[in-house]
C-alpha cells in the first residue's frame, strides 16, 4: 500500500504464504537475491529481469503484486534458474506455483477452480459430467420423441456408436458447456489483462510499441514456432513432448471441428461418410493426433517422475492435467479397439468413461493447469503490445 | 532421461510447418473432392421394389428397414421352436419380394453383413405365382 509520504508498507498476505509454501516446500525462503537466476534466464528481458523480484515479491508474501505481474506467465519452466541457483531457492518452481495462484485467483466462479485444485474433489467433478451423461442416455428416447427427431434404431447394422450416444446428444451436451467454458476463460482473460494494467496505472508507464490484434497474431507464430521452448536449455527435452501434445491436440481438434459441421460445412460434400473407414485421410489424422498426444504426454510423465531436478517439482496441479490428458488418450484408443473388435457393450462403457475425461479435460480448462494456454498467452500478447520484450522493442524501433 | 535434442539446431521451423501441413492434408484432399464433381464411389443399392401389385408390407416400409430381421427371427422362434404357423410366412414374403439376389443381398452385400440365413434355407422364389397376378 503507499501512503501519502511515498513510502510503501507492506501487507503480507499470510493465507497466500502459506498457500505458497505448501506447493514449493517453502524452498523459496531460501532466496538471498544474488540475481543468478535473473541473470541466468534465456528468456527474461534485459529491463526488470524475472524471476528475482518475483522471488523477493514471494518471501514478502505480496499476492498483488505477483498476481499482476505478467512475467510470471512469461517464464516457461525450463528451470535453466533452477539448477544454478546457489541457495536451491528453485525459482522455476516458485513461479509455477504463483502461477497456479494466478489460475485461482482470475477463474470464474472462482469456487469451481478451488474444487479442480484439490484431489478430495476428483470423485465430485468426475461425477457431475458421468451422471449428467447418464441421465441424457436414460431420457434419451422420450427426449428424442419430445423434440420429433426420434428415428427407429433396430439391430445394428453399420457399428456406430451414434446407436447408444446419438449426435444430437453429443453436439448440444458439449456444445452448452463448451459455452459456459468458453465465456469462463474470456472472463478470466479479461479480468487478468484489466488486472495487468491496473498494475501500470501504478507504477511506470510503458511505452506502446504494438497494437494488440498485431501482438495476438504476432504470439501466435511465436507459439506455433515454439520460439520460446527452443531457447530453453535445462529442460530441453520438454519442447519435444510439448510440441508433440500441442500438434496432435491441433489435429484432434480440427477433426472433431470437421466432423461436427459436417452438415453444414462446404469443404465436405463428397466421400464424407461417418464413421470414417481405418484409412479415411480423416482417421489416420485422427488417429497419428493421438498418438501425439499420447507419446508427449508419456514424456512429460516420465520426466516429471523420473527427471524431476530438471522437470521441476510436481504438484497436484501438475499432475491433474497430465493424467487426464493421458486418460482421454487412453481411454481413446481402448474405445477404438474394442469398437474394431466389436465388443459390445464393452466399448460404449470405454466410450462412456472417454466422453467423462473429455469433459473433465475441456470443460475445467479454465480451471486446471490447462488454462496456462489462456493466461500465458495473455501475458505474451501484454510483453508484446507494451514493449517488454526487448528484443522484439529494439528490432522496431530500429526498423529493422 | 535426457533425450538429446535435434529440434535445437534451429529446424524447430520445419518441424512446425510439416506438422501443419499433415495437419490440413485431410482438409485440402476433402476440398478437392468437393470441388471435383465425381460419380459416387459408394455403390448404389438399387434394390427391386417389390410387385406393384401388393403395396402393403405386413409393417411400414421405414419400420421394415431396421427390423425386417426381428420380424424374421419372430418368424423362426414361432415356426421351428414353437410350431406355430400364423398368417405370415416367408412365402408370403417372396410374393412381393420375388428375387433374394436382386432384394436382400444387393443391400446385404452393400453394408457388408453378410446373411447366414440362406446357406441351408430355401427361400421361395415363387416366379410363376408371382408374375401370375
């Protein structure tokens, strides 16, 4: 807080200390600010390098502060800070867990994040999309006669899985909560950009360099390219798992995309027919997708439980998103091979507790790890738009 | 374990743009066969329709569709297991429906399943009966 003198008292936020502690092992206390890991960092601009005053900012317990601070979603977790910290004060993981705070604190409804940030919630959140499944596959015959798009279903003659989950089910129950979702994380973004340039209200004004929708497009390419793992050195081998996962969730998304527009999209007219044969252009995308996915993941796992020096410390939060993303691959893959196999019912149930992860993977993305795509993002968009990464500053004010 | 990295080397790019290219691979081959108008490879199941003359199924013809089957099956259990003989019959059937190849399996062989029924059942192809009326 600043008083009328100019001088500034400090409020520590305990609860947030605590909170803190509990995730780093209070690692951070150790921090005698030399400046190794600021110095240290590939990706830290050369003006108010992170994570130094970040660290500083954690022992003093100033939430505030950390949570506006979007260098903190600058870091990438490399821990190239972390190896060579002399004090092992593991700044890579304190800033992971500032970030988890981040992720908490700008989520809305916030309680719906706290539930995802704890285990003794999993069999809760788990249930919430198993019963409301269940219950729309019970009612589903007098829902379909109610709605007048009932169609007579006898023995099975072409295995779909539409037999059991029709479409229409499948598109609206995602579709109503992939909306919520979607207005969850634009409320969380806007809340941390106003938050953001509250923080520069404050303190110094930054010049503009950029326009925002020229920054967004501009940390699109970056992302895409990678740019920033690829000048990561400790956990090197983190770009590969990473690229791995973001691809193949490209190529799963795009399609799904395809196959729910299939009706109204006009780049499918001809040969789309569903479902796909094995060497369909579409499923062998779909399945090669998976298989990304699920070799990234595997890496990442194995690092985090075998290689955890350099992956850094994990947490539930880590951990949490990582499972599901490997249980909806998973889940995935044994719902394929037991539809090949034509084993029923065995495969509507994998393809049940597949639609579970699903939901728990997309529908709590703003909640998990995974809404770091969300506000790291955000926070690249903001280095951008105001001139803090140096580099990108100096290269256009040279013209270059 | 550490895997040494051949994405540091500065191809990180290359990496990316052929990922994105297999990516719209399936996109560009469905645009192309949108745009290229093409008689459909999926075979026509041109099925007889069944005599003018008797136009009433035993069922409508949507219901038909998805349970001719059960019907058939109903039919077995009462006939074999059960010995009772009803009104319809398969004969009664092939009335309207006179040719097995040129009704069930043109349909049969397009959604590929493959009907076990015939292998030791005679179906009655009435011929004479039929084109009679």
């Amino acid at each position: 807080m600043e008083t009328a003198e100019g001088t500034v008292v400090i409020e520590p936020d305990l609860e947030f200390i605590r909170d803190l502690s509990r995730q780093t092992g209070e690692s951070y206390k150790q921090c005698f600010q030399c400046g190794t890991c600021a110095a240290t960092c590939p990706i830290s601009p050369d003006v108010h390098p992170f994570p130094r005053k970040e660290m500083a900012w954690a022992a003093w317990g100033m939430k505030d502060r950390l949570l506006r601070d979007p260098d903190v979603w600058l870091c990438h977790h490399c821990n190239d800070c972390s190896v060579r910290c002399p004090r092992g004060a593991r700044p890579g993981d304190v800033l992971a867990a500032v970030r988890r705070e981040g992720v908490l604190h700008y989520a809305a409804p916030r309680f719906l994040a706290r539930w995802v940030s704890r285990p003794k919630y999993i069999p809760l959140l788990l249930g919430i999309p198993a019963v409301l499944l269940g219950l729309a596959l019970l009612f589903r015959d007098r829902l379909e006669e109610a709605l007048g798009i009932a169609v007579p279903s006898g023995e099975p003659i072409v295995y779909a899985y539409s037999s059991m989950l029709p479409h229409w089910l499948l598109n609206s129950f995602f579709g109503v909560f992939g909306i919520l979702a979607f207005v969850a994380a634009v409320t969380g973004v806007v809340r941390f950009w106003r938050a953001i340039k509250g923080a520069e209200s404050q303190g110094m004004p930054r010049p503009r360099t950029k326009g925002v929708g020229a920054s967004t497009l501009s940390v699109i390419r970056r992302v895409l390219l990678h740019e920033k793992f690829t000048s990561c050195a400790t956990d090197n081998s983190r770009l590969v798992a990473h690229l791995c996962v973001f691809f193949g969730f490209i190529a799963l998304a795009v399609v799904t995309t395809w196959i729910i527009t299939n009706p109204i999209n006009p780049v499918l007219r001809n040969g789309f027919a569903y479902p796909f044969s094995f060497w369909s252009p579409w499923k062998l995308l779909a399945n090669l997708g998976g298989l990304a996915v699920f070799v990234g993941c595997a890496l990442m796992i194995w690092e985090r439980l075998y290689d955890s020096d350099n992956a850094g410390s994990s947490t539930f939060f880590d951990w949490a998103l990582l499972w599901t993303l490997y249980a909806v691959v998973a889940t995935g893959f044994v719902t394929e091979l037991l539809h090949y196999l034509r084993m029923v019912p065995h495969r509507h149930v994998a393809y049940f507790i597949h639609l579970v992860c699903v939901f728990a993977l997309l529908i709590y993305l703003p909640y998990s790890k995974f809404a770091h795509l969300l506000y790291r993002m955000t926070a690249m968009v903001y280095a951008e738009h105001s001139g803090r990464d140096d580099d990108e500053a100096s290269r256009l004010a040279s013209g270059a | 374990m550490k895997l040494s990295n051949p994405l540091r080397t500065g191809n990180t790019g290359r990496v990316v743009a052929l990922c994105g290219l297999i990516i719209l691979l399936p996109i560009g081959y469905s645009a192309v066969r949108a745009l290229i108008p093409q008689r459909s490879e999926v075979p026509q199941v041109f099925l007889e329709k069944p005599l003018a003359a008797f136009q009433d199924c035993v069922e409508e013809t949507s219901y038909m569709r998805v349970h001719h089957m059960d019907l058939l099956k109903q039919l077995r259990e009462d006939v074999i297991r059960d010995g009772i003989r009803g009104e319809v019959t398969l004969e009664q059937c092939a009335r309207c429906h006179t040719s097995r190849e040129r009704f069930c399996d043109r349909c049969h062989q397009a959604a590929n399943v493959i009907l076990d029924c015939f292998g030791c059942h005679y179906y009655p192809e009435p011929g004479s009966e039929a084109q009679g009326l």
